[in-house]
C-alpha cells in the first residue's frame, strides 16, 4: 500500500515582516504541503509553491492583536513541526506594535558578511556575532529589537565552506564548466541557505525577529557589477547564464520575496506568476535571465517602523554601468528613493550595503580610479580597472555622481525649516527636518562611525553607521590602509593624487567619532521620540559580546 509523502521542515519558519496585525512567515518544506500557522486567535495557510525542485510557502498570519507577543506554531498537512518536540529554546513569539505606536521607541538590530558556523567554515574566524547576540536574546530579559536588518553577504557563492565543496565535488558531473570551487546551480545555492539558516542559534534568531535583508556581490561573485569592463568578461564565462540565473533566483526566493508586506506581495507580479505556476522553474530563471539583462525589477524597498522610516537600497544589480552615466541606482529608481525620503517621520533609516562614506584617504583613491578608469590611453585604463578590482575600489566614492547626489538630497531633508517635498506643481507637501539621518552598511569588514560636515542650515545630523563582519575578517594586509586612510597627511595625499586626474573635492566633509573596529561586531540603532543611539558590539574570544563603541546620534 502506498502511503502519502509525509513533508518535513527544511528550513524556518522565518519570521519576516510585521505589520500591524499582520505577519508573513516563510518556509521551505521537503515535499508539497498545506503549511498553516497559528498564533494564538490568528492563523494563516497557504500552499507551498515548487521551483527547481524544492518547495516553499509564505505565509499571511492575520488577527494579530496589537501590541502583544503571542507564541506561534507552524503545521504541514495538519502535524505540528514547529516548536520542535525536543527543542531546547526559547518559543518563537510575533510581536506587535501597538496601534498608536508613535511614542514606542524603535531598536533595529543590523550587520554585514556571515560566513557559516564555526565548525564548518575552512577559516579560523573569530566568534560569529549574531550568533552570540541570539544567545543573548533568549537567554536575558532584553527587549527584542523590531527588525533585523541585514545588509549583504548573508551567503557566500564565490566562496563556500568545506562542507558545500563536499556537495559540489559528490554532485557535479564530468565535464562541468563551472569553477571547481564555487556554487553555480540552483540546487548548490539551496545548500549556502541550507547550511547557514540551520544553524540553530540564527534558527531561533530568525523565527522570533522580524528580519529584512539585501544582497551585496557575494551571493553572486566578488566584484559583481563592479563596471562595464567586468560585465563584458563575465559574460564570454560559459557558466555565467546559469550562475546569474541561479544567484537572482535564489535571493528573490530565500531573502527577497520575506521584504516584501502582505499588501506588495499581492500586487507583485512575480510572486502572482509564481504561485500560479504548477512549476515555477521557469518562471523565476527567465524572471532572472531578463533582470540581469535590461533591469526593470526593483529590489530596493522602504518601510516604516513607528516613527523610523527605513529605505534600503540595492547597491549592486540595478546599477548604471556606462562610464559616461555611472550610478548607483538607475534613474526611475533614484526617483523612487528621493519620493520615499520625503514625509512624515522622526528618523531617516538608509539601509545601503556598501558604505557612503569611507575612510576619506580610500575614499579620494576611489575616485582618482573611477576618473583614470576613463583614459583614453588604453593601458592606463587598463592599469586602473586590474586595480579596481584587486582593491575592491567600486563604493558609492567611485560613483561620484552618486555619491554627491545623495550628499545634496540629505541636505536638503536635513535643513531646519519645513522643507516641501518633490511635486508636480512645484513642491508637495512640507516636513520638518528628521531628527536624525544615518546610512547602516556593511561589505568593508570593519566597523565604524562617522558624521557628515555639511552648513549650518543642516541641522538633522547625518552619520555613516558601517557594521561589518558579523562572521568573517578583513585580510592582515588591508587593515593597515583602512586605518590610515582616517589619518590626516595620508588622506591629503590621496586627494592630490584626486587632483591630479582632475577629480572636484566631494561635495561633503565627513570626520571619525568611533573606530576602526576589525572584530566580528553586530550594530544596534535605538530610537526613542527624538532622540537616537547606536552600539556597536564585538565578540569577546568566548562569544560573548562587547560594546566596542556607543554614540548619541541625535545631540
């Protein structure tokens, strides 16, 4: 007698997105399922979708009560999997805000570059700090934070564990074109997620805090999009198609699609064309294949936490890559970001991977590159593309339009006086400057503060608030440059050598309150009415946590 396929939990529940009463849940599942989940009074189901083979659900839990904290549980065709029967921690609660939550404060935990556990990675890395940081959580009384937001690297193509080189060299047949040590299909980046997502402690972390997140060039390959020169030699690589395939793919389902609220899902066109799918194989490599190749799809997102209004920004796959037009974000996705920085709030929130604002000596580097990069003298624009990308030198300083751009749009929300948003007939509506503007970033393994210089009519202070790694570390030979280029004499030198390609000086003076940091190191930025604080965090060689670094924001 043949009896039904019985559907475990592969990974999850992560609790994603939190809003007012509502919730989603995301799940993967090792067989097609009804997964239903019930928090107390409220509840929600819905039937995995299938893509590549492998099975996943998100879930819209509704009647949440307002401001409370109710324990949930998952079920897959009616059996209890989650809490787990044996499980040790914590049970996995959804917490609401209360319905006027103005006058709550806001915590946003965030940080960069996770490499796997431990026991698995071929590094001897120092303690991971998120894992550290969720210990804590279930362990204290600490009042959890309301998001997570995590800002890049949360896995690693180009550079997979042991573990994942096993899977690759067990799975892989003869002839395969692809390189030796880096994942490339669909099915080997479900085994990045699978071992990282796993790991019980970030397990618990995930299913009881609301997380949000954005990729950096790891979860696809070092230095992706870095400039047109580098996409023009990716893609003569036989194996990049299904490389970029897999890698959009995969985020769009693992990370991208828990961004989304209730009220996006339903208007996204891909997420509707995936559950209409019998399979979505398809569905999601032409979704990638096209993305990759004319754009159109917007990965960044906003949304609003009490009176914190969070903006990330994808710093990597929409970027403008013509020498002529290099930017950041394509210009419709530019509008986008200037329309959501102008409203209603206390504190601005930019969530960009890669930092604003750099050490200034590496910062006048960069920039000399991206102009040199432009020579008309073939192997002078040679020279400086081999360095670009020995150095990583592609941060927002070599998109110096970028780079000013964003300077002019926080001064001019950050100016005393109500200032009148963009509008069609001349200005919208008029807000107040916020009372704080910071930019959370990552990618640059180290951590630090820093706060914009701009004229006395800016009185929103604007800080540079970089997190990074939360499990990884910066090569021996890099720190010493990330440590001078903060110092005076080095960084007039690299703004000669600016000068001597012609670069303008950045529209924007910037100065180091906190840092360097070269630990592995978890950010948390608290809001209370006006006020604002970050805490930065290391591990301490037993994997506790440290405050390496506390600064007022908003004095």
């Amino acid at each position: 007698m043949k009896h039904p396929v019985t559907a475990e939990l592969l990974i999850g529940p992560l609790l994603r997105r939190v809003v007012g009463t509502r919730a989603t849940i995301w799940v993967e599942t090792s067989a097609p399922a009804l997964v239903r989940v019930r928090a107390g009074d409220a509840g929600g189901e819905s039937h995995t979708f299938t893509a590549f083979g492998h099975h996943y659900a998100l879930v819209v839990v509704e009647g949440l009560a307002p401001g409370t904290a109710t324990p949930y549980e998952v079920f897959l065709d009616g059996s209890l999997v989650w809490p787990e029967a044996d499980s040790q921690y914590p049970q996995s609660v959804i917490r609401t805000r209360d319905r006027d939550d103005a006058a709550q404060p806001v915590r946003l935990v965030f940080g960069s570059c996770r490499e796997t556990t431990q026991h698995v990675t071929a590094r001897k890395l120092p303690p991971d700090a998120l894992d550290a940081y969720a210990r804590r959580l279930m362990l204290t009384d600490e009042p959890a934070p309301d998001l997570l937001v995590l800002l890049g690297d949360q896995v690693y193509a180009d550079i997979p564990s042991p573990v994942v080189k096993r899977f690759l060299h067990r799975h892989r047949k003869d002839g395969h074109d692809g390189p030796a040590h880096e994942v490339v299909s669909y099915e080997e980046y479900t085994q990045l997620y699978l071992e990282s997502w796993r790991d019980p402690e970030m397990r618990w972390l995930y299913a009881s805090v609301p997380s949000v997140m954005i990729f950096d060039d790891h979860e696809i390959i070092d230095d992706w999009n870095s400039s047109a020169a580098w996409r023009t030699e990716i893609r003569q690589q036989p194996w990049w198609t299904e490389r970029i395939a897999s890698g959009l793919a995969s985020y769009w389902v693992y990370q991208h699609l828990g961004n989304m609220e209730p009220d996006e899902l339903a208007a996204d066109p891909v997420f509707q064309k995936v559950i209409a799918a019998e399979d979505a194989t398809e569905v999601l490599h032409d979704f990638a294949i096209n993305v990759d190749a004319n754009g159109g799809y917007q990965w960044s997102y906003s949304l609003d936490v009490g009176r914190t209004r969070l903006v990330v920004l994808d710093n990597r796959c929409s970027r403008v890559l013509d020498p002529e037009r290099r930017s950041m974000l394509p210009p419709a996705e530019w509008q986008w970001f200037t329309d959501q920085v102008h409203g209603d709030y206390d504190h601005l929130v930019v969530g960009s991977s890669l930092p604003w604002l750099l050490p200034p000596g590496v910062h006048h580097l960069e920039a000399w590159n991206e102009r040199i990069a432009t020579s008309p003298r073939p192997w002078m624009s040679a020279f400086a593309e081999r360095v670009r990308r020995a150095f990583d030198l592609e941060h927002w300083a070599a998109f110096h339009r970028s780079f000013d751009a964003l300077a002019a749009l926080f001064a001019r929300i950050g100016e005393s006086g109500a200032v009148p948003a963009p509008g069609p007939a001349g200005g919208g509506p008029a807000y107040p400057a916020p009372a704080s503007i910071s930019v959370l970033s990552g990618d640059v393994h180290h951590s630090y503060v820093a706060r914009a210089i701009f004229g006395t009519r800016v009185v929103a202070p604007v800080h540079q608030l970089t997190c990074s790694p939360v499990h990884n570390q910066v090569p021996s030979y890099m720190r010493p440059m990330l440590q001078v280029g903060w110092w005076r004499l080095p960084a007039t030198a690299a703004r000669a050598l600016a000068r001597t390609a012609r670069v303008a000086a950045p529209s924007v003076r910037w100065r180091k309150i906190a840092g360097p940091y070269f630990g592995n190191a978890v950010g948390t930025l608290d809001h209370d009415g006006r006020s604002a604080q970050v805490t930065i965090e290391g591990t301490t060689t037993d994997g506790a946590l440290r405050t390496v670094a506390a600064v007022d924001l908003a004095g």
